[in-house]
C-alpha cells in the first residue's frame, strides 16, 4: 500500500493526472471520429459547405443544357404528365438539333394514359368500328420507344422505401467490373429496398438506365450523390454515371476499389473519384440560368441552336408545383435535374471533389500529434504563449486544409484535429484552475489571519511571490503609536487580560482604517502599527489614501475614546485618553519577502520608512497627531489641510526635509480660520529663517490670538524656545534653517 501510494505522488509529481485524462480523452474522440459520430460528421460537412459557398466551381465550359418543363411550358402545353407522343416529339427534335445523349431526369413507370387502346376502353359513344381503328393504331408509349430508337437516350429510374413489384431480369441492366483489393473495407452504397423502372417498351430500347434519385443528407443538404448504389438488391448507375457510360461507348462501368473502398468510377476517357461507398462529393457552381431551354421551344422548333448541339441534354423540372427542389451548399432551392448537370460539368471538366482515401489517416495523425504537443508543453506556457500558439496551429490546419480545396479539389477536414485538441487544452485549463482554487484556499488559509486581505488575494492569484526576495517601489509608509501607552498599562496592572483587551479594541478599528484605504499591515509592535501603501498591488494614489487612513484612524479613536469616557463614568474607573501619533512618508523602498527560507514575512525596507517612524516619534513635540514628509504632503495638498511646520535634519541623514502637519481634509483647509492661521505660520516660518527673530515672535504672538483652540500652542513654544536660544547663541553664518533632531 505504502509503495502504491509512492508510485501515485510520483506520478502525479512528474506526469500529473490531467495529462493522463487528456490522453484518454484523444483516444476517445478519435474512436468518435472513427465511427464517425453524427455531430463530429456535422461539423465536418459544414466546413466544407462554407468552402464552397465562400469559392464555388467556377464554369469554364457548359457541356449540359437543360430541357425545363417549367411554369410557361405547363401553361402552353398542359398539366403534366404530356402525351408521350410529345415526349417523343421533343426526342426526335433535340436529336436532329445534334444533341450528343440525352437523359431523363423522370420516370414513365405507367403506361401512358392517353394511349388509343385505353381512349378505345374509355371513351363513351364510340362505335365498334373506330373502337377496332384506335386498339390498332400504335401506342404513344411504342412512339416514344421509336424514338429512343433514333437517339442516344438514358432513361431515369427511381428508388424505393418499400418493393412494389418483382424485377423484370429480362430487361436490361447496366454491368459493373471490379478493379483492385476488394478484401479492405466494406464500402456501405446506398441502398434502396425497391426499384420503379420504366415501361417495358422504353426500356428495352434506351440506351442506357440509371437511377435519378437524390438523397439529401441528415441536415437536408445534397453534398453527395451516389454514383454506384443498390436498389431492390441489384447494383446501379446513378443517371448522370449511367450518361457518361453511354457517351463513352462502354458497355460496363469499372469500379476501382482500394484499401479503404470504392477509389473511383471509370469509363472510356475518363475516371471519376469517389468517396470509399462509391459517392460523388459534388463540387457546386452557383445556379446558371443560362443552361435552361423551355421544353416548349423545343416542341415548336424555336429553341437555339447553339444550347443543343454537341450538349449533354438532360429532360427534367424546375417547376415548383413537381417538387423537385433541393437544398445544396449553395443554393437553397436547386432544381435536382441541374444538380444532376452540376454532377456531369464537373466530371467532364475534371472540376470534382474527392476525399481521399488517405484523408483520414491524415485528420488522425495531425489530431494525435497536436494533442500530444498540448499534453506535453502546454502546462509549461503561459496564457498569453498558449493562445498565441493555439491561434498558430488552428490558422496552419484551416490554411492547409483551405490549400488542399482551393489548389487540389480535395476534401481533408482540418476541425477534427481542431476539436480533439481544443477539447484536450481545455480539460488542462479546467485541470489547472481546479489545481490553482485549491492551491489558493491552502494560501488563504494560511495566511488570511496574519495579512492584509489584498495580500492574500495577490499571494492567491500569484504564489510563486511566496519566495525570498524583494523589489524597488515608492512606496507611502505610516508609523503610529499609542501616547502614553506606559500610564495606560499601569492602570491595568492587576488586570492584564483586560489591557490585552483594550489593545484590542482599539487596534481593530486602526487596523480596518488601514485596510479600508488599501493599506497592507506590515507589522504590530506592542500598541504601535507599521502599514505601506503601493504593495503589494499598485496604488496610484498611495499618498491621498495615506493621508485619508490616518484622519480615519484619529476619528475611531475618538469614537473609542467617548464609548470608554462613558464607561469609565458608568464604571467609577479612571477614564485616561487614548492618544494616537501618526508619522507618514513617501520614497523609494525596497519591498518584499524578508525573512529566512524557514520563515519570512512581506516587509519593506530603506530610508524612506526610518524617517516615517522618526516623524512618528514627534509629532508629540509639534502638537499635531499626523506629520508627513513632503512628498506625501505635496502629493495630497489639493485634498488636505496641510501646514508647513519644519525644515529638520534626521539623524543619520544628510539631507534636510520639510516636514507638514495633515490637519484636516477640505472642510478644515478652505475654513477662513485654518487659512489666516496658515498664512501667520508661512510669515512666522520666513521669519524665523531669514533670522528676524522679532519678526517671528511678532508672528507668533498674532498667532496665539487668532488661535482660539490652541492648535499650534505646541508648536508655537517649540519655536519660541528656538528663538530665544539662538538671540543667545546665534546659528553660524551658513545655517539654512533647518534644525537637526537630536534623537531618534
């Protein structure tokens, strides 16, 4: 058990069990495109109907005219069927106009209803006498067969669902020889139970006999037409092969057979390619009126010369009311009398279609060589190289398979390759998200409790973050701490539990200030917080939310601090004020992971965030709660009431740095009392660094009038304090105004 389970982490390690589903899954779609699974053929044949939409066969010759008893020819002659009489008149004209064969895409499997035997039977009031005349005169169907006599005439027979009668063997059928391996696959020809022949009389004399049936396909669409099929157990011609062997002058029609089935139909001069079951994949040109004559200018010797001469002549309709209308690739009501001349144009212009016999070994190798490309590399690429590369192989097996029709008339289906691999990439797609929810639950998991929220979601989305190593950033950092958090302790001294409460309660809200401005939680240190904007998602305004995060900050915790000022009152305990400082920065760090390969933590690291700590520490001696480096307060000025206080120098840094107090958002700086205090600071400030020390105070002291609720009472001795120690000790010549920190 222990070795099984060895062998299955291994094999999951190096080969995973989504490729081995993928290759199940090849093996099963090539099973249905062996048996050829109605949906996978669907596809196929669609494919091929938008080839020859897009570039249909384009005529260079018209050897086949049409005779059409269409709607003019019913009105002048009548309602069919006409007299056969006038079938053999219209016979006997087309064969004096030097028409070379003709065929009939109808069936006279009746004798003739106007022949003088039935008018003699019929007929009321007729005396014995021309009774006897009209049972001698010939039959209209005799005078037709008279005249398939003079002409080379292919008669059409038509297929059944159900036998009608017993085959008459003593009329004559068309033979068949064999060619080649006939021990390969059994070719499926289409087969009819029944066959409706024509009259004894017409058959006996025709010239040859083939069957006219067209059988669209599941969809309603004629692609293909048998050429060699079955009906009532005998095999036969279709009409349009059974023309081309009568115009050749060969008694039988020779069947090429190869390993996969029929290869092609050949007679005299020419070899026609089908299918393996013996069908023409027609290659359709677009309707052409032009090959249409009226059948009644052929019956008043009107019809033109040049379109019977030297033609093919097919018989048939394109009247509605005969029903003889078919759906094709490019046409979606065809007469099936012109796909029969369509079937004909293209054979004796060698214009056909073929699927090669080969062309499934091809679909078969090109599908299984793609799928295992995909199985093997496609887990390695990224989205962006896979899409890519997918669009590359499905423009090379659209492109070649384009080539092969447009250079070659040859059907090789390229959406099989296409289906089996896009089916197999997304099984992998779906196999790789499955893997990465799972791997993103373990990081939530993990990490959900000790992280911001949107560091959770990128570790999510992107774990390979989750390694040692960092990146440079400008970065806002924010350092705040609890003022006299030392006397705050003392009074929970015999109640530590409730002082761990208390930190609590109060760091929740800061902590959901923080995170509620997409701020990332670096660390807690005690009562003291340490967060960053701008990592590890980028944040465009990292400075403003900053600045909104710590006003935010200052407005829970005075919520904070009234709920406790009521409890305290309610609870006869010492109520002592929770004071925040808030020190913020804007630079260049250096952010990510930091630790060891055991443990490490996503920090952030440079100058930038020691003098967000030191500004932290002092903004007890400015008065203000929130003091931020100029970057910051620059950055954000349009959207806070911002007040110069400083030009200080940081110990451990050369350059100096003007510091600002945030004292408010818009409502505070477009106040008039924030502007005239503003304004006095500026004067006071300009003052102080030009050395006009009496200048200063002057400020100062116009200040402190102005300055109702004491806001800048700190900052006001701080600079008196200055003042009156450089009147004693003035600064040396080349001072700029800055003071250095002497602490940390």
């Amino acid at each position: 058990m222990k070795r099984l389970k060895i062998i299955r982490r291994w094999f999951s390690r190096k080969f995973g069990y989504a490729r081995l589903i993928c290759l199940v899954l090849l093996v099963g779609i090539a099973a249905l495109r062996l048996a050829d699974f109605a949906p996978i053929e669907e596809l196929r044949v669609r494919t091929f109907d938008f080839y020859q939409r897009f570039e249909p066969r384009v005529k260079t010759t018209r050897p086949v005219t049409i005779i059409d008893i269409d709607e003019p020819s019913l009105k002048k002659l009548g309602q069919w069927p006409w007299p056969r009489t006038s079938i053999a008149d219209m016979v006997i004209n087309l064969a004096n106009l030097g028409a070379v064969a003709i065929a009939f895409d109808i069936v006279f499997s009746e004798p003739d209803r106007l022949n003088p035997d039935v008018a003699a039977k019929s007929m009321r009031y007729l005396d014995e006498l021309t009774r006897t005349r009209l049972r001698e005169l010939p039959s209209n169907d005799q005078i037709l067969a008279d005249s398939l006599r003079r002409a080379r005439v292919v008669l059409g027979e038509t297929g059944l669902a159900s036998v009608v009668s017993e085959l008459d063997m003593d009329l004559p059928f068309t033979g068949f020889a064999t060619l080649g391996d006939k021990a390969g696959a059994e070719p499926r020809f289409y087969e009819f139970p029944g066959l409706l022949r024509n009259v004894p009389p017409l058959e006996k004399v025709a010239a040859g006999r083939g069957l006219l049936t067209i059988v669209p396909e599941r969809d309603g669409i004629v692609r293909r037409v048998p050429m060699m099929l079955r009906a009532q157990g005998q095999m036969m011609p279709s009409l349009s092969m059974e023309l081309l062997r009568v115009i050749s002058g060969t008694s039988t029609i020779l069947a090429k057979y190869d390993e996969a089935g029929v290869k092609s139909l050949a007679v005299r001069g020419l070899d026609v390619p089908t299918d393996r079951n013996g069908q023409l994949w027609v290659h359709f040109a677009r309707q052409d009126p032009s090959i249409y004559v009226s059948a009644a200018s052929v019956l008043d010797n009107t019809a033109p010369l040049d379109k019977i001469r030297g033609k093919l002549v097919l018989i048939g309709t394109s009247a509605v009311a005969l029903n003889d209308l078919k759906t094709t690739p490019v046409s979606a009501a065809m007469p099936g009398v012109e796909i029969h001349a369509q079937v004909l144009e293209a054979a004796l212009t060698h214009a056909v279609l073929a699927q090669p016999s080969y062309a499934i070994a091809v679909e078969f190798l090109g599908a299984m060589v793609l799928g295992i490309l995909v199985i093997i590399f496609a887990p390695s690429f990224g989205p962006i190289t896979l899409v890519g590369v997918g669009a590359v192989f499905a423009t090379l097996l659209f492109g070649s398979s384009w080539y092969f029709y447009q250079a070659h008339r040859l059907l090789i289906d390229f959406t099989y390759p296409l289906l089996s691999t896009t089916a197999i990439y997304l099984t992998l797609i779906f196999a790789s998200f499955v893997r990465e929810q799972r791997q993103r639950r373990q990081i939530r998991s993990a990490f959900g409790q000790y992280i911001s929220p949107a560091l959770v979601e990128q570790l999510a989305h992107s774990p390979e973050k989750l390694k040692l190593g960092g990146e440079e950033r400008e970065m806002t950092i924010m350092f705040s701490d609890v003022r006299g958090f030392t006397s705050i302790s003392e009074s929970y001294k015999h109640d530590p539990q409730g002082l761990t409460a208390l930190m609590n309660r109060f760091l929740t809200p800061l902590t959901d200030a923080i995170l509620a401005c997409k701020g990332t939680i670096d660390k807690y240190m005690g009562d003291a917080i340490m967060a960053f904007w701008n990592a590890p998602l980028d944040d465009n305004d990292h400075q403003v939310n900053a600045c909104n995060a710590a006003l935010d900050m200052l407005e829970k915790i005075d919520a904070l601090n009234k709920d406790r000022e009521i409890e305290a009152q309610n609870g006869g305990h010492v109520y002592i004020p929770i004071n925040v400082g808030v020190g913020l920065n804007t630079g260049v760090c250096v952010v990510g992971n930091m630790g060891s390969n055991l443990r490490f933590d996503y920090s952030v690291l440079g100058d930038s965030v020691n003098l967000a700590s030191r500004l932290e520490g002092q903004s007890k001696e400015y008065g203000f709660p929130i003091i931020a480096g100029s970057k910051t307060a620059l950055a954000a000025k349009d959207k806070f009431a911002i007040l110069e206080l400083d030009f200080i120098m940081v110990k451990g840094k050369k350059e100096p740095e003007v510091i600002y107090a945030i004292a408010g958002r818009l409502d505070v700086a477009n106040s008039a009392k924030f502007q005239t205090l503003r304004n006095l600071t500026i004067e006071m400030l300009a003052c102080y660094r030009s050395r006009d020390w009496e200048g200063a105070l002057a400020s100062i002291e116009r200040g402190r009038r102005k300055d109702e609720a004491g806001a800048l009472n700190y900052l006001y001795k701080l600079y008196e304090a200055r003042i009156h120690d450089y009147q004693q000790n003035p600064p040396p010549e080349d001072w700029n105004g800055a003071f250095a920190l002497l602490t940390k």
